[in-house]
C-alpha cells in the first residue's frame, strides 16, 4: 500500500477521517488565492506558516482543508489528512456527485500561490514561473496512489471553466479547482509539467556529480562553536549546508564558511521550525530528515 502520509512532509492531522466512494483516481490542484494583486500592483506573498495554521489550526480553515498544502518557493509541504480520506475543498452540494470523495482517492493539493505575488522582491504572475521546488517528490507520491500524469479536461493554461460532468465521473487524473462540478472556483491558471521520473532530470551529458554531506561531521561541527584546536578551519560539506541555509533565506551569505558555528546553528534550528518541529527537535543540530529534505531542495545527499 502506498504512504498515507508523504515522505518528508509535514504532518499536521486535523482528524475527521473520512472515506471516498471508489471510482477513477483524481487529484485537485489549487492556489490558495489569499489576496487580489495586479501586474500594475503585486502584493507580499502571505506567509506559509498564516496557511499552516489556517487550515491545520483554525476550525474554519479545517472545514475548508486540502489533503496537502505546498510552498512552491521553499519546497515545505504539510499534509493535513490522509491520502484514503476525503478533505473538504471543494464545493459539495446536496445530490449530485459527493465532489470531495469521487473517486479511489481525490487528493487535493493547495499551492502557496496568488498571481502577481511578490516574493524576495520579484513578482510571478503564474504558479509555473515560480522555482516550484518539491513538486517532482508530491508528483511522484500521488502517483504512487494511482493518479495518472493527465489532465483530463486539459492542461491548466488559463482561468476559464471547463467542467463536464461524465469526464469527472468516468476519467482518472489531476482536475483542475475550475474543472470541479458544483465549483464556481476558476484556480490555479496554470501547473508545473509532470516529473516523469519522479525526480529531478539530470543534466546533458550527466550533470555534476552531486555533492555529499556527511551527517555525522556536520553534527561534530554544529557542536564545535569555534572549532577546537587542531580540528579543520571548516568542513566542505558544512559549507554545502550552509549555502542551502543562504538560499532559504535563513543564513547571511557572508556566514556561509564551513565552520557551521552559533549563526548557523540558529538558522538551521530555524528551518527546523519551518519543517514543523519544535523543541528539542528544532535546537539547530542536523537531524537525518532535515537534512535528506534540504538536500533535495539543493542539490546535494547525505551520508551517515
């Protein structure tokens, strides 16, 4: 059986299990479209962990919760109810198809996304102009619940409806929010291509080796804060890190020298707490899945 719960993301169970009714497997792409931005006046990106809370927090959030919320800028993914449930996203009317539960599973995802939204100081009108970081890992893990890579009634390039109702019931596939009967809703407008491979594709000729950051150094170096004497000025793989850390936003570019000293421990506790954990499990030492999921968002693996 596959996983109920995805690999690597966040798991925030708002309870309230509910079963599908059989049939074709769908999944549902939407943005969450919190505010109204023009290309003449973008608007600030509204923060994942103000969605996080909305709909694993909030009893008006949980009664509008997708299976899967994800950041296409960051990579974060939090999952709200399991694959085998129905959520509550779309539109269900009295009669008529039970939208939320037609199907093996109908798998609803929400994207951190509303067009022209401002981010880091540049704007993307579409959800595919976004780096759309963990979308090859989410691809690959509906599909593993029998989602076929197709959009039955067509690839998301506009806001326009296309719903019918015998597609819906008879084909298996991602749907767009605007295909849903029973919806009025007109998201996402767009969609990143399938990962065929469930991953990322290499580059002509192989690509660049991958880089590979050895846990247990890392370990050694974030609890060396300055390095003892007669240990390495830094350690390459710690380097690595840190250079992820910069990209994420968490970490000064000028603090990326190998040593993971006090600066970078904060930070990476930081990316601890935006993965959702908290205590001592967000105290700025690498743990194994943090650093599995990090590194898949940049480019490098790990090792014991």
């Amino acid at each position: 059986m596959p996983d109920l719960w995805m690999p690597g993301a966040t798991r925030l169970d708002i309870g309230g299990h509910a079963p599908t009714d059989g049939g074709p497997a769908k999944a549902i792409g939407h943005i969450t479209w919190d505010r109204n931005a023009t290309a003449a006046k973008p608007a600030a990106l509204v923060p994942y962990e103000n969605l996080r809370d909305y709909f694993g927090k909030n009893s008006a959030g949980q009664a509008a919760a997708p299976h899967i919320l994800w950041d296409p800028f960051t990579g974060r993914v939090t999952q709200f109810l399991p694959a085998n449930s129905r959520s509550k996203s779309l539109a269900d009317r009295a009669g008529g198809t039970r939208t939320n539960r037609a199907g093996s599973v109908v798998i609803q995802v929400e994207a951190l996304f509303f067009p022209y939204c401002k981010v880091d100081g540049k704007v993307y009108a579409r959800l595919v102009d976004t780096p759309c970081k963990g979308w090859a890992e989410l691809n690959a893990w509906i599909r593993s619940w029998g989602v076929p890579d197709t959009w039955p009634m067509g690839t998301p390039k506009d806001f326009l409806g296309r719903r019918n109702e015998t597609t819906w019931r008879t084909k298996a596939g991602w749907y767009r929010h605007a295909d849903v009967p029973e919806n009025d809703h007109q998201d996402p407008g767009s969609w990143p291509a399938f990962a065929k491979d469930g991953g990322e594709k290499p580059a002509a000729g192989g690509g660049a080796k991958k880089p590979t950051v050895d846990l247990s150094k890392l370990i050694a170096a974030a609890r060396t804060d300055p390095p003892k004497k007669g240990t390495p000025v830094s350690y390459a793989g710690a380097k690595v890190v840190e250079q992820a850390l910069v990209k994420e936003g968490l970490l000064a570019k000028g603090l990326a020298d190998g040593h993971f000293g006090s600066a970078t421990v904060a930070a990476y506790a930081a990316l601890q707490r935006r993965y959702g954990y908290t205590g001592r499990d967000a105290d700025g030492i690498p743990g194994r899945s943090t650093l599995t999921r990090l590194g898949k968002a940049h480019g490098f693996t790990v090792k014991d």
